[in-house]
C-alpha cells in the first residue's frame, strides 16, 4: 500500500516550513515513529517522525525547499511492491508547475491586478504591485524572472517617475538607431590590485535560519516606520550591585551577567508606557497591548541570530531571570529551542555584551514595536556636582520604536525610566516582586 505523507500543521499560525534535512533516501526503508524529515519554522527545527513503516517510493522537497502545510512531503510503500510508476520516476524531480492564479483579486489595499497581453493573469505580489504603481510601471510589460514567470522585485527596473519596463525598453533599443561608438580610454590597472578572473564568485545559498532571518528583517523594514532615540547610563552603582551580588548566584552555576538587571529595568519602562509592550496588527489596524512582559533576548547560534523569549519577566527575580538566560541561551545554540520558546515576544533586547560598540539603531522584532539595543560599559572620567572629576562607568542605551504608533517623545520618556532604574539600583530593587 502506496501512503502519501503530507505536512501536518506543527503549529499555530505555522503555514509553511522549509526542509533542512531528510533522515531518508530513496529506495531506503524507515520504521513507524523514526526521524523522517527536519523542518524549520520561525528558526526551530521540528523534527517529524515516521507515520508509517515502509520503503521510500518518492521524496518531492528537496532540502532547502519550502513546503506549505498539506503539502506533499514523500511516497512510502507501507506493503507490497512499490507501483511500476513510481519505481520507474528518475531521481531527479520534475519542475513544479506554475502556482494557480487566486480567483480574485488580494484583499491588501493596492492596485487591481493586470491582465497580461495574453489575457494571462500576472503573477505579482500585493507589494509588488503596490511598488509598480509608485513607480509608474506597467506590470503588463513586466517578463517575471521567478518561479511561472511570477514578478519578482529585481524585474522592476524603472525608477519612482515612471519609464521603460524591461519588455518595452528592449522594443526601444531594437528600434532605435544604434548611437556611434565613442572611444574612452581605458585606465591601466594598478601593479598592486589583487588578479581576480572575471566571473569568479562562490555561490551560496541563502536558507534555513539565514533565509527565515531575511524574510523577517525585510518584512521589518517594509512595513514599520523605524526610529531610534539614544541615552547615556551612567552604570556605576549597577557595576557594583552586580559584582555584589554575583558572588551568591554564580555559586549555583549560573553566571551574572547584566542582563537580568537591564530587563529589570526594562519591565519598569513598560509599566510606565504600556504601548511600548505591544505588537502591530497590521491587518485589522489594530495595536494589541500585553499586560505581561515577554522579552526576547537577540542571541548568537551558529546559524544566524534567534531571539529566546524569556515571559513574565515583571515576576521573576534577578537570579531567576539569570538562570533562564543562560538556559535558552545553550539551548538556542544548540539548535534545541522549540518553536514556542522562540514566538510570542511582546518587546526585545538586543545586545553584543563587551562588543556592544558605541552606538546602533536596532531592526524590530516585528511585529513587536519597540527593541532596545545594549552597548558596552566603559570607563570615562566626568564631573560631578561639585565640579570635580570622577572615573565612572558609561553606557549607552538605543530603543527603536514604530513610529506609525509611537511618538518619539514616548521612546524618550521610557528610556528615561530606564536610565532611572539603572542609574539607582535602589529603585530597580523594587522591581524584584
């Protein structure tokens, strides 16, 4: 018996997913409930079993290939010989066909779809045709460079005002008159200039962690509207509270770092301004505001950056919060967080510890529509109040907020709550419920 496994739906909102890796090959076999297949989604690999015991007759995505939920994964003969077709079907997998034109026209607010000289309905994006517009471009004179002739953003040649798409500027240039060759010279290539062959390039392909990385900043910076306010945190006190206070928790095995106090202090700034606490919805136009504050922490792996959110941060003390850091931490980069542990982040915090730099303007965690950016401690003289000098330790803070729904007087104001809290640690105390 031939069994078509599909894609089941491994979690809520989840509608696609990329395959990182088959633990199968053709023509091998594999027990009920054994590693079939890896797939990524929102930067964790779910690992799926094995529905059946059998032969693997087919598998139709390749790695690195995306698969939608319910979409076809692999054929498995569960019994029997495998069907004549399948066994005789080259390894090499046929190319997909081209995605089937919607019935109507995309809710999304934008231009009404062309049609096509052919009368062939044009494969483009809301966006794509939203940016057609702007442009002044003729999606109907637009050949797409993607799957099924789709659209895709490079085939938008013309500029803001308008002009020649690729189809009608290259009628122009077999139209018109070739102009005279002019002849320029040529300079001669410096003595020291490294020798490099035309043409010479490494390919390497954009998946897995990286891709989902890109699709994210890309939809980040295309639909929010970034700003970025910056203070300097005089972290003196702080520098002294932690080095208090490492002492009883780094005996437990857990290593102080400070994180746990800035996201102290954080939690602070949210109560003040609870619309910093928030995530867009940007297709009811609509703000949702938390009363809890999950923070996600921007964390190095060896495959890109994730962010671990670390929830109800308002009820946890320092040492709690210490010990949950470095967990989700290891774990990320070992690759063993789950899908939940990496979704559902209402604010982020995003810092390079003792490479934090001077000063950075952070991309939103989107749809979140606040991330503060940490930078190093370092040491610099300044005046007191008498007006004497005195070594103390400078940090500076950055916050990026969406300016659709945040005023930049609100990211200031907040930061200042934060800078309050870490400048007296007294205070920051208070937060320890």
């Amino acid at each position: 018996m031939v069994y078509e496994f599909r894609l089941p739906d491994i979690g809520e909102g989840v509608a696609e997913g990329e395959v990182v890796k088959w633990f199968v090959q053709e023509g091998g076999t594999v027990a009920e409930d054994a590693p079939l297949v890896s797939v990524l989604t929102d930067k964790a690999n779910v690992e799926i079993p094995s529905p059946k015991s059998g032969t693997i007759v087919k598998i139709h995505v390749k790695e690195g290939e995306k698969v939608k939920v319910g979409g076809l994964l692999v054929t498995i003969d569960a019994g029997g010989s495998a069907p004549k077709a399948a066994a005789s079907t080259p390894s090499t997998p046929a190319p997909e066909a081209p995605p089937a034109a919607p019935s109507a026209p995309p809710a999304t607010p934008g231009p009404a779809p062309a049609a096509a000289p052919n009368g062939a309905r044009i494969l483009a994006s809301p966006y794509l045709r939203r940016l057609a517009a702007e442009r002044g471009i003729d999606l109907a004179n637009v050949r797409g460079s993607g799957p099924g002739g789709r659209i895709q953003e490079s085939d938008l040649v013309a500029g803001p005002s308008g002009g020649s798409t690729p189809a009608s500027s290259a009628k122009a240039e077999s139209a018109a008159p070739s102009p005279p060759a002019v002849s320029a010279p040529v300079p001669a290539p410096s003595p020291d200039a490294p020798k490099v062959e035309a043409g010479e390039f490494e390919r390497v392909p954009i998946r897995g962690v990286r891709r989902v990385i890109a699709e994210h900043m890309t939809e980040s910076t295309h639909r929010a509207a970034h700003f970025t306010y910056v203070e300097e945190v005089d972290a003196t006190e702080l520098v002294r509270w932690r080095e208090k206070m490492a002492k009883h928790v780094e005996k437990n095995g857990v290593r102080l770092s400070y994180l746990p106090f800035i996201l102290k202090a954080v939690t602070a700034g949210l109560r003040a301004h609870p619309w910093m606490n928030a995530r867009m919805d940007d297709e009811h136009q609509e703000l949702h505001v938390y009363p809890q504050a999950h923070i996600g922490i921007a964390t190095a792996a060896p495959e890109g950056l994730i962010v671990p959110v670390v929830r109800n941060v308002e009820r946890k003390s320092v040492a709690q919060l210490a010990k949950e850091i470095q967990e989700l931490a290891e774990r990320g980069r070992a690759g063993k967080l789950s899908r939940a542990e990496l979704t559902g982040g209402t604010f982020t915090i995003t810092s390079l510890g003792a490479l934090g730099g001077v000063l950075a303007t952070p991309i939103l965690n989107y749809p979140e529509v606040g991330i503060l950016g940490v930078h190093r401690i370092v040491k610099r003289p300044i005046y007191l109040a008498d007006g004497t000098l005195a070594p103390a330790s400078l940090m500076n803070l950055s916050v990026s907020l969406d300016h659709r729904v945040l005023d930049g007087i609100v990211g200031a104001q907040f930061l200042q709550v934060v800078k309050s809290h870490l400048e007296d640690p007294h205070q920051l105390f208070a937060e320890l419920a």
